[in-house]
C-alpha cells in the first residue's frame, strides 16, 4: 500500500478520501470570490455537505465540525447553502468524476469494452413552504402524489457502482433530457447499456453521435413502439435493421435512417412462460460481439438499479430528502453522488483482488468505512504514519470478510399487488430460480 501521506496529503479519514476524489487541482478552478473571505470556503463547505450525506443522527453544522474547527451554525448553514451557485456543483460533478476501473476489476469489461449504463430515478422533496409553493406534484389515479418529485440521472461505471456523470433536474427536466445531456460525458471504449426508455430513433441518433466522438458502442433494448426495417439477417441469427428518424412535432417526415444491428431473443427458463427481448446496437461484427453473448451481457444493466437502491437506502435512509428547497435538494442529491464515488473508490481499495460488488456495500460502509474514517479523524496528531497505515490496511482486510455469496439466478414474477391494466394480480410473493435460457428468433 503507497504512503498515506502521499495518498492524502498529510489529511486523515473522510478528508484523505475526498483529497482522493477531487484531486489536488480541482481548487484552482473555482471562481475567486471578491470582498470578505467566509468563514468557511467552499473549499470546506463541499466535502463538508458530502460527508453529511452519509451520517445518520445530527446536523450539517455538527458533522461538519467533526471535519474542520471552525464551523457555522445550522441557520448559517442554510443561509450559506441558499446563496451557494448551482454551477459550483456541477462543475465539481464534471471535473471529478471519472472512470476507476482498471484490468485489475474485468468484471467491469467486457471483451475490453468498459461496461456502463444510463438509468434515471427520483428523489421525494419534503413538504415545506417553499417547496410546495414552487413545485407542482405528480398527479396520479388516486390524486396528486405525496411529496413532489426531483428527477436525476446518473451514467454509471457497472463493474464498481461508480458514477460517471449526473444530472439533476432543479428545473423540472425529464429522465430523458437528463440522460441526453450526460451522452457528452461517455468515457472511452465503452459499452453503453439504457432500458427500452431509450429505445428509440431519437434517442439512439445522439447515442450513435456521442459513442462515435469517443470510441464506443450502445447496447440498448428497443420501444415496442418503433418497427424497425430489416435490411439483411446476419451470419448469428441477428439482423441489420434500419430506423426511422422523424421531425420532432411531424412524425410523418424522415429526416434519415439509422442504420443498427437487432437482435431479437426468446428469455425464460425451463416450465416458464418466456418473453422476447429485443436490443439495438453499434455493434456489428457478429464475430467479435456474438448476439447471445450480447444478450446476456444485458442483464447486468440491472447493476444501476442496485446502486439506486445503495443510494437511497444505505447511504441515505430516509424516505425524503432532507432540504426545504428544490435548488439545496439538488445540493442533496449532488453531495450523495460525490458520496457515491467515495465509496466506490472506497470498496474498490478494500476488495483488493476480489471483485468489488461482492464487498457487503452496507457492511462496508457501517463497519469499516465509518469507523476508520472516525478514529483517524480524531487521531491524526497522536498516531504515527506507519500506524495510520496499518489501520487502513486492516479496516480493508475486514471489509473483505463481509463478501457476498454469488447472487443466485431467480427472478420475480411480473405482478403487482394492484393490477393497472393488464398486469396480473400479486397474492403471494414467490421467487422462480433456475439459470436462464436464450433462444435467437
């Protein structure tokens, strides 16, 4: 393991692993402020919010004095976080996250190609003042929703959990806006993975163009609104298929013709009903990227859901975010995915030679980062480099014992409790296990 101080920068715990994230340059491209200096710089205020995000009991102005001796109180808190500019955030956002897989993790490749997905979700605003005065909540069959919604999207590094880009919609943007703006941060040699939500011309047109800047390819599943024509079946079973692209507002006019190769697959197993998926890709060679393989590498596009459920439910446990403003809780949502990044630097390091997802997240984070982080920011004049480093090196040993079991291959069945539609009707929760089968059509 490198020294400590070289790592760090001579700060211990939560601070070493921000210095790790963000680098030394990121300070200089902050805008200088003109007048009084603040109490606490922004230099403070970042990493300060982001460790808060990850805390249970107490408030910004109590963690953040855990990290820095001269801390605002909780009503200059709020004042600080209302004047702070959004471009701060997003700048931040852009800058530092980036891919940390290496060869050392082939789980997140394949075939060389770096695996990463495009996935939204939504985060619930508590019902303040100024929030329901601004924000217009969702109407749903049984009336309007409880709590008004902020959309985000995240392009994820699948093989560690690791955000790439997010963007957050203060201003009511959709998923698909969201995720259209993030295409501009693809990495190199990827393999972009999206759900049928991008499964169509208009969409799959900006993910060709962003793909092709930067030396990558999309995997993404088809609408079962758009019929594609079929140029040619290929050697695999596969098809070169062509898409429509229409005038935005004139669906009858066609601007051109995407060109992509389909494949369409039957996915069940055995004594179960099946169902057919149906992916577009940019990737052609049917020798280098076979159409089963690639239809089984789909599935782990469901890794992004994992790490919304890590999220939401490790890294913040409470059902709605914390801020009484739309603009601090998109604040909220940027601090957790900085947070996010953190500890995915954080299991990757602990794994070691193990693949990183099968490091327990929760345990990870509960009885190793925390811990480590505490003892070492409270310590850092009374221990010695060589003890600091062994302390880091035996809170990652440990982490490795919280390793998961491979996940076992099970499904649930398409039900809800309360059918919409034709959805049938969930009574008993059942799971189905058995490996699944792939059959070309």
């Amino acid at each position: 393991m490198a020294n400590h101080a070289q790592l760090s920068g001579g700060r211990s715990g939560f601070l070493a692993a921000w210095d790790r994230l963000v680098g030394p340059a990121w300070r200089l491209t902050l805008p200088v402020r003109r007048g009084r200096k603040p109490r606490v710089p922004v230099t403070d205020l970042l990493p300060a919010l982001t460790f808060h995000v990850m805390q249970g009991a107490g408030t910004l102005a109590e963690h953040s004095a855990e990290l820095f001796a001269d801390a605002l109180s909780d009503s200059a808190w709020a004042d600080r976080r209302a004047r702070l500019p959004w471009d701060i955030f997003a700048d931040l956002m852009r800058r530092v996250l980036r891919p940390k897989a290496t060869r050392r993790q082939p789980d997140a490749f394949w075939r060389g190609w770096r695996l990463v997905a495009l996935d939204g979700t939504t985060f619930s605003l508590t019902n303040t003042p100024q929030i329901t005065a601004t924000v217009e909540k969702a109407r749903t069959r049984r009336g309007r929703a409880a709590f008004a919604k902020v959309t985000t999207a995240v392009l994820l590094e699948l093989g560690l959990h690791n955000p790439l880009a997010a963007g957050i919609g203060r201003r009511g943007e959709s998923e698909w806006a969201l995720a259209q703006r993030l295409l501009a941060q693809l990495p190199r040699r990827a393999l972009l993975l999206g759900d049928r939500l991008y499964g169509v011309a208009a969409f799959v047109v900006h993910a060709r163009a962003a793909c092709a800047r930067v030396g990558s390819h999309f995997l993404i599943r088809a609408s079962r609104v758009t019929t594609p024509r079929v140029r040619r079946r290929l050697a695999d079973g596969s098809r070169l298929v062509a898409i429509a692209v229409r005038t935005r507002g004139r669906p009858r006019q066609i601007v051109e013709w995407l060109e992509v190769r389909e494949i369409r697959v039957r996915v069940g197993r055995a004594g179960q009903r099946t169902h057919e998926l149906r992916l577009w890709t940019s990737l052609l060679d049917v020798t280098t990227a076979p159409a089963l393989e690639l239809a089984r590498l789909y599935a782990q596009r469901w890794e992004h859901e994992l790490y919304f459920r890590e999220l939401k439910r490790v890294v913040r446990k409470t059902d709605v975010l914390q801020s009484h403003t739309v603009i601090t809780g998109a604040q909220e949502i940027a601090a957790l995915v900085l947070a996010s990044a953190v500890l995915a630097d954080e299991r990757r390091r602990a794994a070691g030679p193990l693949p990183a997802l099968r490091v327990s997240f929760g345990k990870l984070l509960e009885r190793c980062v925390k811990p480590m982080w505490f003892y070492l920011d409270i310590a850092p004049d009374i221990l010695t480099e060589r003890q600091i480093t062994e302390i880091i090196k035996r809170s990652y040993a440990r982490a490795r014992r919280y390793v998961t079991p491979p996940r076992r291959a099970r499904s649930c069945p398409r039900a809800v409790r309360q059918p919409i539609q034709a959805w049938p009707r969930l009574l008993q929760p059942e799971s189905i296990t058995g490996e699944m089968q792939f059959q070309l059509v």
